[in-house]
C-alpha cells in the first residue's frame, strides 16, 4: 500500500470519528428525550419548596411564587379619590374581621378625613399598594396609612398606619388576622415571641405574620420567607 493510500485512509479514519462525535450529543438526546416521556420529567426538590399543605392555601402560595418574582415597580402619585376609595374599603375590612385595634381605626379614619400631601399607588406580580400621606401645618410629624393587598382576594397582606396608645395585648388582633387571610388550614402556626406586640409562624406556609406597633406604627404584615425568624428584630425589621 502506497503512503498516499495510507495517508487517504487515515484522513478518511479521523472525518469518521469527527462526525461520529458530532452525532453523539443528538443521539443522546433524542434517547434522553423518550427516556423521559416514558418516565416523566424528574426534578429535584429544592431546599425552600413549598410544602404540599402550602401550596393548597391560595394565599401562601401566591406570598411564596411572588418572593421570587422580579420586583421593580415603584409607587407613583395617584388620583387621591382612587387611593382614598381603596383604602377606606380594606380599613373597613380589616376593622369587620377585628384585626384592627380600636384606636387603630379611629386614627385611620381621621388621617384618611385629612387633605393629603401626597397620594400613590403601585401595581406589582398581582399585588397592590396604596398610601395616603398627610402633613399637618401644625405639627412637624407625618402621618400615613398605607395597605399591600392581593389584587384577586382583596386580602391585605401589610397594613401600616400611623397611631398610638395602642393595646399592649394584640394576640387576639394577629388570630383575627389569620382567619381574615384565609391562612387557618395551616396547622402548625407556631406563636413567637415578640416585645412589640404578637408574631406567629408556619413552616408548612412559609409564612410569618406580625401584628405590631414600634415608633408610633401599628403594622399588619404577612411575609413570606424560607426560615423561621429566630429573633425578634429578624422579623420585625
């Protein structure tokens, strides 16, 4: 055999396994592919899943899916009929489910009867916000109400509004709360301890809720997150 036939062959040898190699990955595939729809698509369980129970309360699940959605809306100025409308409606709602202290009410109710300052309103992965901003001429101090709520539920998830002597007692507040959230199906709530009022977790929902007052605010919260808050400034911050 001449060295040009040797040569011609190995040429030939080299463009053989080059193409081989190159129909490899697709043979893998398409053999991965009907693997696949034989078995099913497996995925491994992340570490912060939802539990099966959390997922089943439509609230949790929409708190969870929303803590990994991208977040860049900001509140712009809105019309102060439409802010104040909304939220008179979920101060009422808030106030018939006995979420609200007393107190809590009544200074909503007078910061909502005063000309704002300022009026805004933002709209966000199925959530809104609303906040009605007030500045007395007499008094170097502002006051506000603002509201988080689930725009499918009208469920508010974070109420804050500027007030005082407030009930030392607000456990009671933060149960009410959890029933008007539609969060009791959840059956491993956990109470917390709390300096500020009342707290309470679920590790199957995920989910921590807050009933509180700190530097002249009175907050409703409930915050999705993976851990339970393991002090009290974790989860009052």
């Amino acid at each position: 055999m001449s060295r040009q036939t040797g040569t011609r062959l190995v040429l030939l040898f080299l463009s053989a396994v080059c193409l081989l190699s190159l129909g490899l990955p697709f043979v893998y595939r398409a053999g991965s592919d009907v693997w696949l729809q034989k078995r099913g698509t497996l995925r491994p369980v992340q570490a912060d899943a939802l539990s099966a129970q959390g997922q089943a309360v439509p609230l949790a699940y929409a708190l969870y899916r929303n803590r990994f959605a991208p977040a860049t809306a900001l509140e712009t100025s809105a019309d102060e009929q439409q802010v104040q409308q909304e939220l008179q409606e979920k101060l009422a709602a808030l106030s018939a489910a006995g979420t609200l202290p007393e107190p809590v009410t009544k200074r909503a109710g007078w910061i909502m009867a005063q000309q704002p300052a300022d009026t805004t309103r933002k709209l966000e992965n199925g959530f809104a916000s609303a906040t009605w901003l007030v500045l007395p001429e007499e008094e170097q101090t502002a006051y506000a109400v603002t509201a988080c709520w689930q725009e499918k539920t009208d469920c508010v998830v974070s109420c804050t509004v500027s007030a005082t002597q407030i009930p030392t007692d607000l456990a009671p507040n933060l149960d009410a709360y959890r029933s008007y959230l539609g969060l009791d199906a959840l059956t491993d709530w956990e109470a917390l301890p709390s300096e500020e009022g009342a707290r309470a977790w679920s590790q199957a929902g995920q989910l921590a809720l807050a009933c509180r007052w700190r530097d002249g605010q009175f907050t409703l919260e409930a915050k999705s997150q993976t851990e339970k808050p393991w002090n009290s400034s974790a989860a009052e911050t």
